[in-house]
C-alpha cells in the first residue's frame, strides 16, 4: 500500500473533513495547507496528485495519536523518516487503544484468519529472531476492518 492510499482510507473510515485532517497535522506541529490535502488525497493518475512521503504521513500518524489519546508531557514525538507496515500498523494500534483480540476481531471482520502469535510477531522489536515484517495484504485488511467498525454508515 502507498501512504497516499492509507491516508486516504484513514480520513474515510474516520469521515475527517480537510480542517480536521489540519487539526491533526497541527497537533504533531506541522502545518499543513487545504490544497496540499487536497493534492495528497487526488487519485494517482490526477495531474495534480502528489506523493505523500513517509514523514508526512508518520507526522499525520503522530497527529491522530495525539487526538485520540492525548497529548504526552514533554515534545512532541519526532516523525520517522521512513515508515514500513509494521510502524503504520503498531501507531494505528497505539492511537485506537487495541489490544491484540481487537485487533483479531477487526481482521476478522474483513475475512482474514490470524493467530496470536502471528499478530505479535508484527510488534516485536525488529532485531528479534521472531519479528516478521507487516505484508501489504495484513495492513490493508486491517484498515478495512476499522472502515467497517468505525464508518458510520
């Protein structure tokens, strides 16, 4: 999946308006401007359509985190430059508060058979010998089962 996708998904699952999608910028302290949400949110083959980088999208994460838990004492965390599946599905999980049989049932929802283990083996610390990487497929059911969980319909 390409950011541009995932944050286009994220923004109908959670029927976020453009002034809520710069709130959510705004509260991992990048300011963001209605035209370039726009142009982020265009399909690929638009002539205006542009790239969504992984920082961008990391900060949108941060944002979101931010409004759904709140805000932590101290700064504001840093933005990764690079993102992977794993980072994408492990700030999802932070912001929405999942534990793993929430997230079990939400893959559930969207068809997808997954273990515990397979599931924890997602969060673990690259460098462990039973870390595997977040395929395309896994994060892109997750994020359909949170449209069907979370879309009001």
């Amino acid at each position: 999946m390409n950011n541009n996708d995932i944050i286009r998904r994220l923004r109908y699952t959670f029927d976020f308006n453009d002034d809520k999608m710069i709130q959510l910028f705004a509260l991992a302290d990048q300011q963001v401007t209605r035209a370039e949400i726009s142009n982020w949110m265009k399909k690929d083959d638009d002539p205006d359509f542009k790239e969504l980088y992984d920082k961008e999208l990391a900060v949108f994460l941060n944002g979101f985190i931010i409004d759904k838990r709140g805000k932590k004492d101290g700064q504001t965390p840093v933005a990764e430059k690079s993102l992977n599946n794993n980072i994408i599905f492990r700030k999802l999980k932070i912001a929405l508060n999942l534990q793993d049989d929430d997230i079990l049932d939400i893959l559930e929802l969207a068809d997808m058979r997954f273990g515990k283990h397979e599931l924890s083996a997602l969060f673990r610390n690259p460098d462990q010998s039973q870390f595997r990487p977040c395929k395309d497929q896994v994060l892109r059911n997750f994020i359909h089962g949170l449209q069907l969980k979370y879309r009001k319909e």
